[in-house]
C-alpha cells in the first residue's frame, strides 16, 4: 500500500517531529526564563550564563534526539521489548529523509513567522486605524452644523 511505504512515515514522523521541536521549543523559552528568575544569580552575567545554558542545553537535546533515535537506537536496540528495525536495514536513508523534512519545515515555519507575523500586526494596525477613522466620521457627521 502507497500510504504505508518507509518514505511517507519517515516524512510524516519529521514533520511531526519538527512540529513538536517548535511547540517545545516554544513552551521552554517561556519556562526557562521564569525558572531562571526563580533562581538567586548574584550578577547579571551569571544570570545570563545559566539562562545561556538551559537554552542552549534544551534545544541541543530537543531538536536532535529524533536523529539520534534513528542513527543509534532504532536498529539496535529493543524498546518495549519489540525491536524497530530500520527498513531494508538502511537506517542512512530514513536517516536523511528525516532530517531533510525536519529541517525544511523549521526553516519554513521561522521564514513564515518572520515575514507573517509583522505583515499580521500591519494588516491589524491598518484595519485599526480605517476603523478609528469611520468612527471619526461618524461623530463629525453626528454633530450638528452651525
């Protein structure tokens, strides 16, 4: 069957790995900061270093441990008891269909955030500000002349 063949699941599990790369990444920007506030740093450097090191220490492990599954642990190891052999025995190929679609939806969501998210906040300050000047219209409109 064509929707069970090795490339469509190893498209489908980068996308959803790199769906689940962003949603993570995000929810951690958020808490890293608040646990780093929680924290007693006595200078601003130390602050700063040990926000450095939860960042850089959670995104290393969050955007690269899906390859690390497939290069290290899918053909040699048995989770749950069932081992997850790779297909034909190639972990190479799903290896590189997984990063390839991993990296293309992250570089596709971040260019789309880039360029969407300040023509979403012109579009709205824009509509804005064609309401506010219906609205000006209208009270000048209401007031009586002379």
């Amino acid at each position: 069957s064509p929707w069970l063949s090795p490339n469509i699941a190893a498209v489908v599990m980068g996308i959803a790995s790199a769906v689940q790369i962003q949603v993570f990444t995000f929810i951690h920007d958020k808490v890293s900061v608040v646990l780093n506030d929680w924290e007693n740093h006595r200078t601003a450097t130390d602050y700063e270093d040990a926000l450095i090191a939860k960042v850089y220490t959670f995104q290393f492990v969050n955007c690269y441990f899906c390859l690390f599954h497939v290069a290290i642990i899918k053909d040699n190891f048995e989770l749950f008891g069932v081992l997850n052999p790779c297909p034909n025995s190639n972990c190479m190929a799903l290896l590189s269909t997984q990063l390839m679609t991993v990296f293309l939806v992250q570089m596709i969501v971040g260019q789309s955030l880039e360029v969407g998210i300040p023509w979403l906040s012109q579009w709205i300050a824009g509509k804005m500000e064609e309401r506010m000047m219906r609205a000006q219209s209208k009270a000048r409109e209401a007031i009586p002349s002379g």
